[in-house]
C-alpha cells in the first residue's frame, strides 16, 4: 500500500506540475503577445508554424502562430550562455533557480480538482500535498523568489541590476504585509487553513465573492453571506493587486524597469538564466492566479449547486467528475491570467514613490481596517453577541479607521507650490 500511495504522490507531482502547470507558461507568453496585439491593433505572432513543405508537403500550416512560444524557448536555448567575467559566479548561477522554484513549489498544496475514484484504491485527491496550513505555506515558499531577484542583482557587479534587486526587496516588504492582512478576512470567514475544505466549503455554500446559493445551510444567514461581500470585495481588490506587486508585474514592474534600469536585476542575463527569470515571472502569475480563484471564486467549484451532480459522474467505474473540475479550475485560472496581461497594457507603470506610498500608506492601513470590519460583520451573524456589544464595536472601528485617516493624512508632507 505504501508503494501505490508513493506512486499516486509521484504521478501527481508530474501531472499537476510539468504536464498542465509548465504548459500554461508558454502558453501565457502566446496569450500575451496575441492579447497585446488586439489591444495595439497590431496583428501578433501568426506566422511561426510547422515547415511541412520540407517534408514534401504542398504548404506550411502556422496554426495560427501556436508553435511561437516553442520557437522562443528554442531560440533562448541555442543563445550563447555568456557569463560575464566581473560577476560574483556562483551567486550569478544560483539566483536564477531561486526565481523559478518557489513559484512551482507553491503549486503542491493548491486544490486542482474534486477527489478521481479509481475502483479497488481509495480516492484520488486532485492536490499534492493536503495540508491545514495551505495559504501559509504559499506565503512562506513564495516570498523566497525575492532571494533570487536580490542575489541576481547583487551577483551582477553592476549599478542597474543592484539597483533592481533592492527595489525588489523594497516591494517585497512592502506588499507582503498587505497580503497577510488581506487574507485575515477570508481565513475567519471559512474558519480553516486547508485549501481543500475551504474549496469544498464554496461548492457547498457558494463562493466567497458570489453567496447565492446554499446558504441555509452555512454558518452564517444569506443576509450576513451578502453583508460580508464588502469586506471581501476589498480582500480580493487588495490581495489580486498585491499579487501583481509580488510577481513584479505591471504597473509594479520597478525591479526591472527598462525605462530606468535597461532589464533591471536581469540587465547581465542571457540565454536559459534569462528563460528561468522569464519562466519564474509566469509560474509566479500562474500560481497568483490559481490563489485568487481558489479562496474568492470557488476553485474548482462550478456553483449553482452542480458540482454534487459532476462529482457523481462516473464512466465504467472511474469517476471523472475531478477531471471536469480540473478543467473548470484551467478555465478559471485562465481568465485571471487574461486579465493579468489586460492590466500590464492598459495600465501606466507607477512611480517608486508612488509604490511606496500605495503599500505602506493605503493597502497596510485598508487592510488592517478591513480585519476588524470583517471580524464585526461575523460576529453580527454569528448572533452570538447582543446589539449592544455590535454597537459598541462599530463605534470604535468607525473611530479606530478615523485615527488612521488622519494620521496618515497629517504624516504626509505638503506639496510645495511653484509659481511661475
């Protein structure tokens, strides 16, 4: 039994990493130049295909340029690995791995899909490692990219990508603490770390940002499910672009800001180290991405009360209804990568300062505000506290986010007027 448990965690670690995660890599590198180019009323990549004509064929097929990440990836691969000869070599060699590998470590602990039955074994869970600590788990892993980005830049010997990897660990801190908050409300609302119950959670009582169906059945009344929708519409909004921050994504693409930097904490990369960077930026917004789905838009869950009926699909035996839930949670996860690449064209890069000012002025203080808002409205649904008690907990949230406006509203210094 030990060797078939062993063989399942084996076989999951290859299909959920490097069989469907990887893919979605170059696969979002297509979506982004296509998506691009609608945006710029350019055409794309539509041209690089298969040459079959040198196989004796009449034309070439270019698959509507599909195969252009392919011949990316290849080209990246056959570049010459030059090392320059003023870095720091073996800080300069390991920081490019750093990058990549916490993004698809983070993987092991999201939910992909509804638990597979195979007859005669016990079931099949759609998730790699089923822990109670899952979303702390990804915190911990994927703050580690931060390493690489710094020992990129540090490694270089070089003033750009210096500057790069300490504005990376700059927005790092900042953002970070943002993203622990944000999530305060969502874990006391579900009462639970793990993942997979938190995903099961939402297909039984609907999803955090859309409660329209079995909430009788919740801990909390449709009534509280809809009043909480304001403290977790402003998780999501803080969390998704905290997110962007974490993945150095625009408009929080400082770390290697071409305008500024050349290429930033990468200026001194070419060839595969360059790819891992690149690589490590998609994994990241890929795993952003599955994050945001899984704990505000049900995860795997299709909703609507159907994912009991998918679940119970069955052909001879083998219960597919996990592999129908994996493709709703791709489709999901896809959308979200969409609107990624939407935001990094549509919107300006910010200013350091600005940056600075978004983390630590606006998103830390919205965040902490919205613990204690989201904990007041739990707790008037929990009915377990008397009118009283609510009130006295509002009239002190409504001072406690006054105190914090004016504070910050005073701390900031006053914009000197130049007369012309």
């Amino acid at each position: 039994m030990d060797w078939i448990l062993l063989l399942t965690i084996v076989i999951k670690i290859i299909t959920l990493t490097f069989v469907i995660v990887l893919p979605l890599v170059p696969i979002s590198v297509y979506f982004e130049r296509r998506f691009s180019a609608i945006i710029q009323d350019r055409v794309g990549p539509n041209r690089v295909g298969i040459p079959l004509t040198l196989l004796g064929a009449k034309k070439d097929y270019s698959f509507f340029g599909l195969v252009q990440p392919m011949a990316d990836g290849i080209k990246l691969f056959l570049k010459e690995d030059f090392t320059p000869a003023h870095v720091r070599k073996a800080f300069y060699w390991m920081a490019p791995a750093l990058t990549v590998v916490p993004s698809l470590i983070t993987l092991c602990v999201i939910p992909f899909g509804s638990d597979i039955t195979i007859p005669g074994l016990d079931p099949i869970k759609l998730v790699i490692a089923d822990i109670n600590v899952g979303p702390l788990f990804i915190f911990a892993i994927a703050s580690l990219a931060v390493y690489g980005i710094t020992l990129a830049g540090w490694s270089s010997n070089s003033k750009f990508p210096f500057i790069g990897g300490v504005r990376s660990t700059a927005q790092m801190i900042s953002y970070e603490i943002a993203l622990g908050l944000s999530i305060i409300p969502v874990l006391l609302y579900f009462g639970d770390l793990n993942l997979t119950k938190i995903v099961q959670y939402q297909a039984d009582h609907g999803w955090l940002l859309l409660p329209l169906w079995g909430h009788g059945e919740g801990a909390l009344s449709l009534s509280s499910k809809l009043l909480f929708w304001i403290p977790a519409f402003i998780s999501f909004l803080i969390f998704t672009i905290s997110i962007f921050a974490e993945t150095n994504r625009m408009p929080f693409d400082l770390p290697e800001c071409e305008t500024e930097l050349v290429g930033g904490y990468h200026t001194e990369y070419s060839s595969m180290k360059f790819a891992l960077f690149f690589m490590g930026e998609y994994a990241a917004m890929v795993v952003g991405s599955a994050l945001i789905v899984t704990l505000f838009f049900g995860g795997w869950s299709a909703g609507f009360g159907l994912d009991s009926a998918i679940s119970g699909l069955t052909i001879a035996g083998f219960g597919i209804g996990g592999l129908i839930h994996l493709g709703i949670f791709l489709a999901k996860v896809v959308a979200f990568i969409l609107f990624f690449i939407l935001v990094r064209w549509t919107v300006p890069r910010f200013r350091y300062d600005q940056l600075m000012k978004l983390g630590w002025v606006i998103f830390f203080e919205a965040a902490l505000i919205n613990v204690f808002l989201a904990a007041l409205v739990i707790a008037s649904g929990s009915q377990q506290f008397t009118s009283a008690i609510l009130a006295l907990g509002g009239v002190i949230l409504i001072a406690t986010t006054a105190a914090i406006i004016y504070v910050a509203k005073v701390s900031e210094p006053e914009q000197k007027k130049i007369i012309l």
